[in-house]
C-alpha cells in the first residue's frame, strides 16, 4: 500500500513528460491521491514493512511505515498537495515537482541505506530543476556540485557501514555491534553528507542562492524537502546510531543558528532574509535532535513543523512581492489579507503567544532546561532577539512606508492559502496537540530502535 | 593499493574543484570523485583470488570463498548512473550560464550578484 | 490660636525685615563711604509702588504674581520663629514641606514673569532656575545629614534639640556651608545674576510697574524672613524669640556686608562655584555625620 | 466572569473593533471608550482573591489571580488609557491608520491587565508579549522616524524579555514551579546566593527594559519622541509602568530583604537591591541632565519619564514601608502626569504639526485649557505641594534620608530640582512669550480632547489633597508583601501621613496656600486697577502700539522676542561633550551586524570553489576532533 505514495508520482511524472500541456492537473492528482491514501491508513499501529518483491528485509530492500515516518510523509505530502493547488505558480515544473515527490516520499520510507543515497540524489537533482526556474541557473549550478559532493560522501558513509556490518539495512545495522573508530568514520561523514541538505553551518552556502533565486524554489524546497532531510537526521543519529557523534552535530547547530540569524540581519533582500532565518531554524531543530531523548526530538519535529508552516506562508507572499513590485515599502496596503498572513506567519517564526512559534519554542526551553544544558536556550533567546531585529524591520517596512506604484492584481488562490495556514497557526497556539501528538509519537519511534529493529526483522508482510 | 587510489582521486577531485576558475572543469571534478568512490566501493567487495560472481557449469557447487563479493558491483551501476544524471543536468545548466552571464568562467561572469 | 500666631509671624515678618532692608541700604552705603536713605524708606517705596496705575500683560501675568504672593505667605505663616510657643502649626513644620511650599511661590513668580512675553523675563528666569539647581543640593544634603543626626525633621523639635549647643558648633562644616546656600537663596550680590540690572535689566521683574512691583517687594519680604528664620532655627537654634530675633539681625547684617562687597557671578561660575567646594563640604559633613564624629 | 474569559473576550472585541473602525473609526472609537468605562467599573467591582485558571504548559497551570497590587495598576493603567481613548475620539481623524490604531490599543489594554493579573511566570509573559506586540505596531504609524523606532523599541523590550524568560525557567528547573509566591517561599530558605542573585537580575532585566531604566532606555527617546502624539501618552503613562510592576515583583513579591539577607551592602539593604538602586539614581541622572538639552518636546518628556522610572525604582528598592509606599505612589502621579502633559503636546501639535519648542511660543493666548492642563500637570511632575507629585518624592525622601543613603539622596534631590527646570523649558518656550505669525489663527482643541485632560488634573489635584484614597490599597499592598506591615503610615481621621521625621498634612497645606491667595488677591484688588496690555499686538493691523519694552513701537516679526531656544545655553554648555549611551547600543547592534557582513564574506561566497574547501575543511576538523 504504501510503495503506492513513490509509484504514483513516479508513475505520472513519465506520464507527464509526453503531454507537457496537462503536467500541472497531473502533479496535482498525484498529491491528492496520496494525500487520500495517507490519510486512510492514520497512524500504523507498531512497525508495518513492505519488502519489494518479497525479499526478506535482511536481504532486500524494504520500505518501513512506523510512526516516525508516517508523520513525516503526512507533512511532506500536505505541503506538496497546498503547492498543487496553485496551478499558475507551479507552470510547467509539474514534472520535476512530482519526481521530487517520489525522491522524497521513497527518502522518508526506505529502511535501506543504499536506497536512501538514490532518493537523495534523484532529490537533489529535481531540487536543482526546480532551484534554476527564473534564470537562476548559476545558483542552480552551485547546489549541483554541493549536492554531488555531499551525496558521494553519503555514498562513502553508506559503504563504510556495510564494510563495518556486512548489511545495508537500517535496522541490521543498528543492531550491529561496530567498531568504535570506524562508527566514528561513519558517523561524522553522515554528518557532512547530511549536513548540506539540513543545512548544517559550514555547509549551507547554497541556501541563499537557490532560496533568494526564486518565488517556487523556497516554498517546496523551504519546507518539504528540508523536513524529509531533517526527519533522515533523526533516523541514522536517533535509531540507527543511537546517538553517537550527537555532540558534533550540536556544536556544527549552535553556530548554525548565531550564523544564520546574524546574515539575516544584514540581508537588503526579503527571500535572502528569510532563507537564513530557515538555516537558523534548522540549525535549533539538528540541535534538539542531538540531544537524542524522545521528548526532545518529539519537540524538535513540532518546532519543525511549525516553523516550516510559517516558511511556507513567509515565501509564498515573499515570492509573490519580489516578483510583482520593484519597492516593496508599504506594499501590504494593498493586500490586506496577505499582509496580515505575512505577519501572522513571522510573528510566529519570532514565537510571539497568540501563534505556534511560541508553543514550541516555550517548550523546547522548558525541556532544555530539565534536561540541564544552559548553554542551548542562551543561544536560542539570543538568535530569536536578533531575529526580532530583522523581522520587526521587515514588518514595518512592508507596513508603514510610503508606498509608491500603483497595485498588481491579488493571487486570490495563494492569498486564501496563506490566510488559512495563518489560521492554522493560532489554532494551534490555542490547541497545540493538532502538531504536537504527531511529532510526540514521531520522537518516540525514532529514539528507541529496539522496536524500531524488532518491528523490521521479525514482522515480514508479503508486498503487492 | 586499490583504496590508495580512490583516496589519490578524490583528492585531485576536490582540488580541482578549488582552484579552477572554469565551471566546466568544477563538473568534471565533480565526475572524478564520483569514479574515484565507485572504484572505492568496488575494491571493498574485493576477495583475493576470487572469481567473478556468476554461477557457471565450472562452478557448479555452491563456494563462498571462490566468489567477489557481488553487492558492491551492484551498488556501483547504480551510482554510475546517478553520476551521468547528475552530469548531464550539471551540463544543461552550464549551457544556460553561457547564455545568460555570457561566460562560464567564475571571473568574468557579468550580471552576477552577490 | 494658630490662626492669630499665623497672623503674627506676618506682621513680625513684614515690618522686621522692611525695617532690616532700610538698615542694609545704610549699611552698604556707610561701607561705600556715603550716607544712604533713612531705614524706614523701604516702606516709602512699597507704599508709592502700591499707589501706582499699572500695566498688566495679560491674565498669567497677574495669576502668576498672585500665586508667588500667595506660596510666600503660606510659607511665611508655617514658620516658627525661634521657640515652641511662636510656632503656628507644630505638628506641620516639615522641613521638605517648607521647601517645596516656598517653590511654589518662586515657580509662580517664574511663570507670571515669562508671560510677561518679554524675552529678558525669560533669560532672567532660566537663570534663577539654573541657580537654584546650583545653591539647593549642598544645602538639601546638609539638611538631609542634620535630619538623619537629629532623627527628626520638623524645624521647633530641631529647635528644642538644640538646647545643649548650637548646631553652628556641632556642625561647623554644615553651617557654612549652609550660610553659603543662604546667600545664593536670597539672591544677594555675588549670586544676583538672574536680576542682573546692567544686563538683562533686573531680568524677570523687568515689566513690572506700580501694584505688581509692591507685590512682588512683598513677596520678597516674606522670602527673605522665610530663608534666614529657617537658617536660624536649624543652626543657631534654643533661646527665645528675643534672642531668635538678634540671630536674625546678625545674619542679615553678616550677609549685607558680604554682599556688599563681591562682584557678581557668571552663570557658569556660580555653577562651579556651588559645585565645587560647598558640595564637597556638605559630602564631607554627611561623611562625618555617618560616622558620628561631630563635636 | 472569570479572569481569562475577561481577558480572551477582549482580545476577541479587539479585532472586532478592528472592522467596526474599518466602517467608521468614530463609532470604533466611542467604542472603544465604552468597553474602557466597562472595564473601570468592573475592575472597581472585583474582590481580591479570585483566580481563574488559564491552562497548562508543560504540567504547568497558567493562572491569573486578582490582588491589591493588581487592583492598584490595573486602575492607574485603566484611567490613563480611558483617558486616552476619550481623547482620541476626536484626534484620529488627523491619523492614517486609525481602524489599527483602535485594535491595538484595546489590544495592549488586554494585555497589560493580564499582565498585572498573571500569577505565574509564564502567562505573565504571555500578556507581556501581546502588550509589547500590539504597543509596537502602533509606534510606527507616526512620520518618517517612527519607523526606525518601532524597530528599536522591539528589541530593546525584546532583549529585556527574554533575559527575563531565561531567568523564569532558571527558577523552574530550580524550584519546579512557575507559580510566583511559590517561587517566593522556596527561594528565601536557598541556601546558593548565586543562583538567586541571577534569578533575581534576570528577572528585573524585563523591568528594566520596559520602565526606561539606565542600561535600556534609549528607545524611550526614540518610541516616545516619534510615536503617534496620543499614543506616547498611554506609552509613557501605562506602558512604562508594566516595567514598574515587574520591578515591584522581583523587589517585592519574591521578599529581596529576607531571600538576599546574607549579604547586606548598605544601611540594611543587601547588595542585589543596591545595584538596582543604583541603576535607577544613574537614570535619574541621565534622564534629568538630557531632558533639559532636548529641544522637541516629546523626547523631554521621554526622558522625564526615564527620570521618574528611576525614582520608582529607588523608592520600590529601598524596600523600607516610607520608600516602598512612596515609589507605588509615584507609578500612579507619574502615570497620571505623563498621560496629561502627553495630551496637550498632542493637541499642541494636532494644531501646529510641529514638536519643536524652538518653532512655537506664546500659545496661551489661543489654547488656554490645554496651557492650564499642561501647568497643573507640570506641578504635580515636578514635585509641588498642592498637587500629588509631592507627597510620593517627599517619601522617597524621607526613606533615603533615614537610610542615610546620601549618594542617592542628593542624586534623587537633584532630578527633582532639575524637573523644575525641564518642565519649565516647554512651558516658557511653547505656551508664554510671543505667538508666532504663522499660528495667528490655531483654536483651542474641541472638548472632546480637553476633558479627559481636565479629569486627570483634577483627580490628581483631589489626591494631592486628600491622598488616602489612594493610599489605602498602597498601604494593603504593601501589608501583603510583609514590608514592616505594623507601621502605620497614613492616619486618615488625623489627616496626617505620619513620616520617619515628621509629618505631612496636606490639607492644612493646601488651606494655608489658599489663605496666602486669597490674602494675595485682597491687596490686588485694594491697589488700583491696572489697564490692559494686548500682548496680540503684533497680529492686528499695523500700527497698534504693544507699550511695553517696545516703547510703544510696531513688533513686526514676533519671533524675534521670543527666547526658546537653547533655553537653559549656561547649564548645557557645561556637560556638552557627554558620552552618549545610545552610541553605545548603537555600535552592538553594528557588531552583530559586522558579523554578519563578516560570516557572508567568509562562508556565502559566490563562487562554489569556496564550498568545496569548507566541506573538506570540516570534515578534516571533525575527525581530528573526533579521533
């Protein structure tokens, strides 16, 4: 049932390339229809494995539906389905949209490393498609080669842990006693082959580029590719290696933070701005997920979720006015109800009460704290005090300045998508379980990999 | 001696992508690195003095020892073809840089902004 | 029987010190080596100012002199003069009462004057403002340092307190310091700069004529006898109100000879002035209080 | 109704208020005066003790309870807002956002009333936000420079926030509560002094922030001196005294003398308190000596109310019954104070467009109501008797002068001495002297605007009578914080406050100020009549003789007689060259910004080569960490 949510997509992308006209309808009965099978099945309850062609999961590749990745395909596809539904924003990038459905919905679910590193690449492949809409191609060209380079290195990674374990397959190789040096090898190229796609301090410099590039580029790749990358994160380091090498990933995240906020505070332009402040909420997310607890990584996957909720409206409007105005002062005057879903969406980024920044990030400190680190919520109250700069500034610049062209006409459908996603932001401030129970159970199964392991090896249900 | 190769490679990959000015050249390092970490995993599945791994009347019982370890192969055709995509859209893109920034060296590329 | 001590503290007030201003104009001119006018010809003055048709510049103008007569008297009629039995209202005579309710008589003559629409009246203001800036810190800190050493502030207890010595012997460097403030206060020579009459031609009272002068003399009047009674009955305190009106006659005379005789002040100098050595001084004497060395 | 519907129901008629301004902001606004009226009378009407719960976070209960402190802030906050609102009735229709500006401001009302409600930590930061968010919305409907000050007001409030969030959940993981009295109980028997002392600063740090106090009160200048005229009225009368009660929190509710009485520093006040202490004297310092350069006469105000924070501060720190009650006192005249001086600037300039005092004068003579408000209003600021100004200096006085804190004494002496002088720079400079041609024909501002300024001027003259109305809750407030409970301090049958060293009986004070009047205004009347000068001369036709200094000649350019610039020249001159504060804030914001310019530079480059080396470079660095 489940390899369904990667054939579909695939299926019509193939279908797509021979009659380009209808490749929009297409990409967007692709997202329904896995939409509708995600949420037939809800949550599974245990472990489900669907092993391709029927080879037993030590031997062949499998695909895994536990709570953990369930909640993340649910997200991944909501925001590929929201993306559907605005046919005049997607133009003729159907096809590439749908492959990057498949990469992604196929990265989430395998529970093999091998398969993993293909989905990465067909992933960062369509990404550099879709990054070089507007003429962006040497940004594009940019994130190919560091997209190439990491995913090598993932590849090294993935072939130092079979040499260490004798299997490709996630669970077995938890379940393997390895060798301290060689997990440390392991572990840190990991760390770097994962780094560029999550954005990690050093390896981010593409950020700017394929985000500011571009109106399409930040709102999918912002929010669902980042989510898929960031949940992979939480996989090897929660499950697969039960938390070694946290403590590089935490440093490499703290300076990803200060790093990100501080080049958002001198960016001129509002895509840039806001492509930073999503490094630097990536950098708190990898930070949470280092810590390895099941609450944290619990709190983590609803901050994410939040935040990438707010990013979808940030650069939707962003995209939106960077490409409709040459000034942006005063432009909200214009549109009243985007603004207001602009605003909404960056006060919650900020974590203002009346919206879900502040649920999750409250939390996030709170668990911090009874967890004894002191030194994480410092550097998080001071990134958020810096973003308050450099957001406040975009508010009242997009608010109050003088405007001075005359007013393009409103995207109805993405100025209604905004406004209910906004909504959806103080709802869940008001009842934060909407997120909160999803990415709670999600925590939970990627940090105990015993029934994680028991789940893979011992339930084998034959594939269609 | 076989890892010590893969290992030279990669490093005249990264080095290439470094110190040269041409993207073109930043394409085919990247191409190096991706050869030089196939040959890695090919000398990984490596057994001395094994055969390659297809049954044959000549082998007709089952001999572990006698066999290369056939996993690695497979992994590297997949990898292969990921690098020719990867290069081929690598490529395209190049050829719209030209067009655009009139030249695809990192110098004097106009119309380039920060 | 508060109300006719009130009223006696302003008869006291008015003839005392009208008659002491005629003294000090004969006793300035014997030291400039000429005759000088009667005593009494203070009252002459006042009398002919009040008799005159004046000029009134608009309702503020009059309000203004009417509150600064007005916060003077009240002042005027707290203070006690000299002893338990001349003071009209003992449990009231707060020192910070005094000084706040003497402020309101100088902001109205302040705001009265500057109505007056005449930029002199203005510069004049701005600097008797500035002066009080300068002459009321050493002196509020030398008073708040004798109220913490006498654990009260109401001017008859003080009085009473200093039955075994004058305050001028326990606090040497208070007294002077505080005679110091009491010169800038009443506006004498080294300090006269806001009524500078070469300057800015007697600054705020420069539009005064006829009534409004006399008033405004009045309330001078009651100023005065406010500033020194409170200089004498916070240092040169016990005796009675005979000997309390000697004390006030002494001091009179001690400021008008000094005054006598010293040029007037710039505004920055008379900043510095009040800056430099009395702060430090009224400091210095906080210090000794705090550790209890006084004699 | 419970609390916390109270509260959500307002934010919901917020927005509603929103779209009814949208059809009219009259009828937005006239609402808006009705809900405050409502607000007033239920406020009055609430017994103390009543709690209502919020939800939880985190196994935490949010709560709101209803005590004296709460009851006393919340009606100062209540009048300077109603008044405010009143006001605004007829000033909006000279604003560009007013639907906003009705939204925000019942907005903030909510907040800041939850704020005083909050039990606990964490929903007191919950209304905190709401109120800083909405007030910072509002700041940059002004010109062109309120930008810029929105932006620096959000961070300035924003940093002392979250010092103060960091600070709460120090105390969480540390005490396991949120709840402020537990916290309270559990920190006096701590035996580490360390950790209370950080809790404790970091918890001012949102005072300070908010009230102006040294470190953090340049945005004052800014937020206040560009902010919508109205609106710096509720932001100095109410806004800065949300700061002031988290203040009186850390100094009051959580018992400083008992939790820090292992390190006494000063006369009985331990080392913790001192330093706000001193804090506040510096700002006292900074706010007098700049309020008298400032020429634009909302940033001098501004700077009063930094003055005047300061003063709370010292009074709420000296922790002694006289000081304690003198500074809450102080929170209510300054409040009523700033909201009144605030309005007549607002009606000044909703008259002339201007804020400077060098381009205005001799407005007397057409706006007399808004002069008379703007005098007694300057009475009771800088301290003097008939007015209720004077009573809470005169506390805060009489506790520092019985402490034997002379430092402070003569620096608390000083701001007083120096309000006379800064309040009476606008005074001079923009209602007396000469009336310039071009404002020949400015009219008084309609009812509307002047009444909500005369209500205030008369309570505050009714209290600086007879001050025990208020004085009452002070006096249980401070009986519930244990503050020397059995020391009786107003005496209301002997109309007498009974002070360290003497007392103060402001009804006899204020009938010997009227018989000195009324004795004044005998002699006047018994004198000849005086005639008429029509100082208007200059803006008849030419000719008509002005007979006084001109000596009856023709004024031609009244302006020119009129002295209101640089009006205090001796005394600014002598501290010209001071350090400026906000230069120093400005250049930490330039750091951050530096870094970013700096980490852009080094790590976003635009060729991809840079990219290849910093992927290598780290891989290298983390397994040589690693190994």
């Amino acid at each position: 049932m489940i390899s369904l949510l990667i054939a579909i997509p695939l299926l019509l992308a193939f279908v797509s390339v021979m009659w380009k006209r209808i490749s929009k309808s297409l990409f967007f009965l692709a997202a329904i229809v896995n939409l509708i099978i995600l949420l037939a099945s809800w949550f599974p309850n245990g472990v489900e494995i669907h092993a391709m062609g029927n080879w037993k999961p030590p031997f062949g590749i499998n695909l895994v539906l536990d709570n953990a990745s369930f909640y993340a395909v649910l997200v991944v596809n909501a925001f590929f389905f929201l993306v559907s539904l605005m046919p005049k924003f997607v133009e003729s990038y159907g096809t590439s949209l749908m492959l990057l459905m498949a990469a992604a919905n196929g990265f989430i679910l395998t529970g093999d490393l091998f398969n993993s590193f293909v989905f990465m690449e067909i992933m960062t492949i369509t990404a550099v498609t879709i990054a070089s809409k507007r003429d962006n191609f040497y940004n594009a060209f940019k994130y190919l080669i560091l997209g190439g380079i990491a995913g090598s290195i993932y590849l090294l990674a993935t072939i130092f842990a079979y040499t260490a374990t004798g299997s490709l397959n996630m669970a077995h190789v938890s379940m393997a006693a390895i060798s301290a040096s060689s997990l440390i090898a392991i572990t840190t190229l990991y760390t770097i082959g994962l780094g560029v796609e999550a954005k990690l301090f050093p390896l981010n410099g593409w950020v700017s580029g394929v985000y500011g590039g571009n109106d399409l580029a930040p709102v999918i790749l912002g929010t669902s590719v980042s989510f898929a990358a960031l949940y992979m994160v939480g996989r090897l380091f929660g499950t697969v290696f039960h938390g070694n090498g946290a403590e590089v990933l935490y440093t490499l995240a703290l300076i990803t933070i200060v790093a990100g906020e501080v080049a958002a505070l001198r960016q001129q332009n509002i895509l840039k701005a806001f492509a930073y402040s999503s490094v630097a909420q990536a950098g708190v997310v990898v930070a949470m997920i280092s810590k390895g607890t099941a609450k944290s990584m619990g709190l983590a996957y609803f901050h994410l979720t939040n935040d990438a909720v707010a990013k979808f409206v940030i650069f939707l409007v962003a995209g939106f006015l960077v490409y409709n105005y040459k000034n942006l002062n005063g432009v909200f005057k214009k549109h009243k109800i985007l603004g207001a879903s602009f605003s909404m969406a960056t006060f919650s980024l900020i974590g203002f009460p009346l919206f879900a920044g502040f649920q999750s990030k409250l939390r996030m400190i709170m668990a911090l704290f009874s967890m004894k680190d002191f030194l994480f919520p410092a550097v998080m109250l001071l990134a958020t005090l810096i973003e308050v700069g450099y957001v406040v500034r975009w508010n009242v610049r997009l608010w109050f300045e003088e405007e001075t062209q005359e007013k393009a006409e409103t995207p109805v459908v993405a100025s209604t998508i905004a406004l209910i996603l906004a909504i959806l932001l103080v709802a869940v401030f008001l009842k934060p379980e909407i997120f909160l129970n999803g990415a709670m159970k999600m925590g939970n199964a990627l940090a105990d990999s015993k029934d994680y392991i028991q789940g893979v090896l011992s339930v084998v249900k034959g594939g269609m | 001696m076989v890892y010590a190769i893969s290992i030279i490679l990669i490093g005249i990959g990264i080095y290439g992508l470094m110190t040269q000015k041409n993207l073109f050249k930043h394409l085919i390092s990247l191409s190096i690195i991706d050869t030089a970490v196939n040959i890695f995993i090919i000398a990984t599945g490596y057994v001395e003095g094994g055969k390659a791994p297809i049954y044959t009347k000549s082998l007709p019982n089952f001999a572990i020892g006698k066999f290369v370890d056939p996993l690695p192969q497979a992994l590297v055709l997949t990898a292969i073809v990921i690098g020719v995509g990867t290069l081929a859209v690598g490529a395209s893109l190049l050829v719209r840089i030209r067009e655009k920034h009139s030249s695809i060296d990192v110098e004097n590329m106009k119309g380039v902004e920060e | 029987m508060a109300a006719y001590k009130a009223l006696f503290n302003l008869v006291v007030a008015f003839f005392l010190v009208l008659s002491l201003e005629g003294i000090a104009r004969k006793i300035m001119a014997r030291i400039q080596r000429r005759i000088g006018p009667p005593w009494y010809q203070n009252f002459i003055d006042l009398f002919k100012a009040l008799s005159k048709h004046p000029f009134s510049n608009g309702w503020i103008f009059d309000f203004g002199v009417l509150m600064a007569l007005g916060g003077a008297l009240a002042t005027a009629m707290i203070i006690p003069m000299g002893s338990i039995t001349w003071t009209p209202f003992p449990n009231s005579d707060n020192f910070f009462v005094i000084m706040y309710l003497f402020a309101v008589g100088a902001l109205g003559m302040a705001m009265g004057m500057v109505g007056s629409g005449n930029p002199w009246a203005s510069i004049g203001v701005s600097r008797a403002l500035t002066q009080m800036l300068g002459y009321e810190l050493p002196y509020l800190i030398v008073m708040s340092s004798v109220i913490f050493f006498y654990k009260t502030a109401s001017i008859h207890k003080l009085i009473e307190l200093q039955r075994g010595g004058w305050n001028l012997l326990v606090m040497p460097l208070g007294g002077i310091v505080a005679f110091i403030s009491l010169m800038g206060m009443l506006g004498k020579k080294p300090f006269d700069i806001m009524i500078a009459p070469a300057e800015i031609a007697s600054g705020p009272m420069v539009e005064l004529s006829g009534k409004y002068m006399g008033l405004l003399h009045i309330m001078h009047v009651f100023s005065v006898f406010v500033e020194i009674s409170l200089f004498v009955d916070v240092f040169l305190g016990g005796g009675s109100f005979g000997w309390y009106l000697v004390k006030f006659v002494v001091v009179w005379v001690l400021a008008v000879m000094i005054s006598s005789v010293l040029p007037r002040f710039r505004i920055e100098q008379m900043l510095k002035f009040y800056w430099g050595v009395p702060l430090g001084l009224a400091f210095l004497n906080a210090l000794f209080v705090l550790l209890g060395w006084t004699l | 109704m419970a609390l916390s519907t109270l509260l959500i129901s307002l934010l919901v008629t917020s927005v509603i208020i929103y779209f009814v301004s949208k059809a009219s902001w009259r009828v937005g606004a006239i609402l808006n005066f009705l809900i405050g009226i409502f607000l007033i009378s239920y406020v009055f009407a609430l017994h103390t003790g009543t709690t209502s719960d919020l939800g939880t976070l985190f196994g935490q209960k949010l709560q709101l309870t209803w005590t004296n402190a709460s009851f006393y802030f919340s009606a100062v906050s209540l009048m300077v807002i109603v008044s405010v609102m009143l006001f605004a009735i007829k000033w909006l229709d000279s604003q560009k956002y007013p639907a906003a500006f009705n939204m925000f401001l019942l907005m903030m009302t909510a907040g800041s009333l939850g704020v005083f409600m909050a039990a606990d930590l964490v929903t007191l930061y919950i209304f905190w936000e709401i109120a800083v968010l909405s007030s910072m919305l509002i700041v940059p409907m002004g010109k062109k420079e309120s930008r810029k000050a929105a932006v620096i007001y959000a961070v300035m409030s924003a940093s002392g926030t979250y010092m103060y969030l960091y600070g709460a959940f120090l105390a969480f993981q540390r005490y396991g509560t949120l709840n402020i009295s537990e916290i309270a109980k559990q920190m006096v028997s701590d035996p580490s002094t360390g950790i209370k002392a950080a809790i404790f600063l970091l918890l001012a740090s949102a005072g300070i922030a908010k009230s102006g106090i040294f470190p953090l009160h340049t945005w004052l200048r800014i937020a206040h001196g560009n902010a919508p005229d109205a609106f710096s009225a509720v932001l100095s009368g109410q806004l800065v005294k949300l700061g002031s009660y988290v203040l009186m929190v850390t100094v009051a509710v959580i018992p400083s003398l008992r939790v820090f009485a292992n390190i006494p520093f000063y006369s009985g006040i331990p080392a913790t308190n001192y330093f706000l202490i001193a804090l506040g004297a510096t700002s006292i310092i900074v706010g007098t000596l700049m309020a008298i350069k400032q020429d634009d006469m909302k940033m001098l105000i501004a700077f009063s109310s930094v003055a005047n924070g300061g003063y709370i501060l010292i009074g709420i720190g000296t922790m002694d019954p006289m000081g304690f009650e003198g500074g809450v006192l102080h929170v209510f005249n300054h409040a009523l104070a700033a909201a009144v001086i605030f309005m007549a600037f607002a009606s000044v300039v909703y008259r002339t467009h201007t804020k400077k005092i060098s381009e205005l004068g001799g407005l007397i003579h057409k706006m007399p109501i808004t002069f008379l408000a703007y005098l007694f209003a300057i009475i009771s600021l800088a301290g003097i008797p008939p007015m209720s100004g004077f009573i809470s200096k005169w506390m805060i006085y009489q506790a520092l002068v019985r402490k034997g804190m002379f430092i402070t004494a003569f620096i608390a002496f000083f701001g007083s001495i120096g309000s006379f002088l800064y309040v009476f720079r606008p005074l001079a400079g923009v209602f007396l002297g000469q009336l310039p041609k071009k404002y020949k024909d400015v009219k008084e501002v309609s009812p509307v605007m002047w009444i909500p300024m005369m209500i205030l001027v008369v309570i505050s003259l009714i209290i600086g009578i007879w001050p025990f109305p208020v004085l009452q809750p002070i006096e249980s407030m401070r009986a519930d914080f244990g503050i020397a409970p059995m020391v009786k301090i107003s005496d209301p049958d002997h109309w007498l406050i009974r002070g360290f060293a003497g007392n103060w009986n402001p009804v006899l004070v204020f009938n010997l100020f009227l018989i000195g009047f009324i004795i004044a205004y005998i002699l006047y009347t018994m004198f000849p009549r005086s005639k008429k000068v029509d100082l208007l001369a200059p803006h008849k036709e030419e000719g008509t003789p002005i007979n006084i200094y001109t000596g009856g000649e023709y004024i031609y350019t009244p302006e020119l007689y009129h002295y209101n610039t640089k009006f205090y020249a001796g005394f600014e001159r002598m501290y010209e060259k001071h350090p400026s504060w906000e230069k120093v804030l400005g250049m930490l914001a330039k750091f951050f910004h530096d870094l970013g310019e700096w980490v852009h530079g080094w790590f976003f480059r635009p060729s991809p080569s840079a990219y290849a080396f910093w992927v290598s470079l780290t891989i290298l660095i983390v397994f040589w960490v690693r190994w």
